[in-house]
C-alpha cells in the first residue's frame, strides 16, 4: 500500500463539539499518525500520514465529523509522505 500525507481544512460549528478528540480516536483506529489543532478562526486543521486508503477514510469522517458538529466546507491536500510522526495528538 503506497504511504501519503494528507492535510485538511475543516469549516463550520467544528470547535466545541469534540471534534479534536473524536479525530485523535479515528487517526487512531486507522493506524495513522500526525496532528489535529483549533485554529483562532474557528476551523479546525489535520495533518495525518499513513496509508492512503485509510487517509481517505479519515477526510470522508472529517466531512461529516462528530455529533454535534456541522461542517460546511472541508478543503485538503495530498502531500509526499515525510513519516515524521509517531503517533497522532491533539496540539494545543
């Protein structure tokens, strides 16, 4: 399987709804690594490596998101994989 980096926009009511730790949870399950943060504008970004299929999978939940969350618009980018990443947190 080919290994790739992913970076996504998230837009909406994505801040207060869980939406940090509920991406951490589905990084994890699909074994992917990297970050997810707030940002001031109210967006929320990620940036995961892994498996492309499982990266994918990961920007089809970030369009929906959590209960409670609302996403409105949802902007990514495929990137060369670095694997500079242990493991996925939630930076602050």
């Amino acid at each position: 399987m080919a290994k790739a980096r992913l970076h996504i926009e998230v837009y909406g009511i994505v801040q207060g709804v869980f939406f940090r730790s509920n991406t951490q949870k589905k990084a994890f399950s699909l074994g992917l690594t990297g970050w997810v943060r707030n940002r001031n504008d109210g967006s929320v970004e990620v940036l995961a490596e892994g498996e492309k299929q499982s990266l994918e999978e990961l920007l089809a939940w970030c369009g929906k998101g959590p209960p409670g969350a609302r996403v409105d618009k949802l902007k990514h980018s495929w990137e060369e994989y670095k694997g500079e990443f242990s493991s996925f947190m939630i930076k602050y």
